[in-house]
C-alpha cells in the first residue's frame, strides 16, 4: 500500500518536505521554520520563524506536575502498560491544560 502526502516523500536515497529536499531544509532552516514549512507548506517570513521557535522552547518543559504527566505517572505506577499511561494522561487534557492555547490561535 502507497500513502500519498503533500507533507513529506520518502524513497530510497531521496527524503523531501513540501517538495524541498531534506538536506536544503537542514542546511537553510532552524528547527521552528521547518515546523512552518511542515505545517503551512510555504517557508516562514523572519517574525514567523522568531515565533515557532519560541512557541516551540516555550513548550519544551512540559513540568512533572502537569494533570497530563501526573495522569500518566499515576496509571504507569499502578503497573498498568505504558498505552493506558499514555491513554490516561490525553483524557487528562481540557480547556485549562493542553487546550488553552487555543483561544490564542490566528485564523
């Protein structure tokens, strides 16, 4: 079975994103712009890369104490297996934890 993408191709010796191929995207882009370029298929405008990458460090600690990773922590503790852990710790997302961002969005 063949999966057909706009995002990515992937075949022997060639790996592209949005048509460009991967070692143009790591010789010319940071981490935060190739996110852009995954998401929009068009690269970022220099205030649009400044803004993925610190979106991107501003969500790199999610915090031990998060309900998310307490969720989980508990269920795996319990020695239920780790896809209940995981399970329990997205049921344990909602408008004030995990979704907040949302009511920030640009449309």
């Amino acid at each position: 079975m063949e999966w057909k993408t706009e995002l990515t191709e992937v075949q022997p010796d060639k790996i592209s994103i949005r048509g460009r191929p991967i070692g143009e995207i790591m010789d010319n882009f940071n981490f935060g712009e190739a996110v852009f370029l995954l998401f929009k298929g068009e690269p970022p405008d220099k205030a649009q890369g400044r803004m993925m990458n610190a979106m991107l460090v501003a969500v790199m600690d999610h915090s031990v104490m998060a309900p998310s990773a307490c969720a989980t922590r508990f269920v795996a503790s319990g020695g239920s297996p780790i896809q209940s852990a995981v399970a329990a710790g997205i049921q344990a997302l909602g408008s004030h934890h995990g979704g907040a961002i949302e009511e920030a969005q640009v449309l």
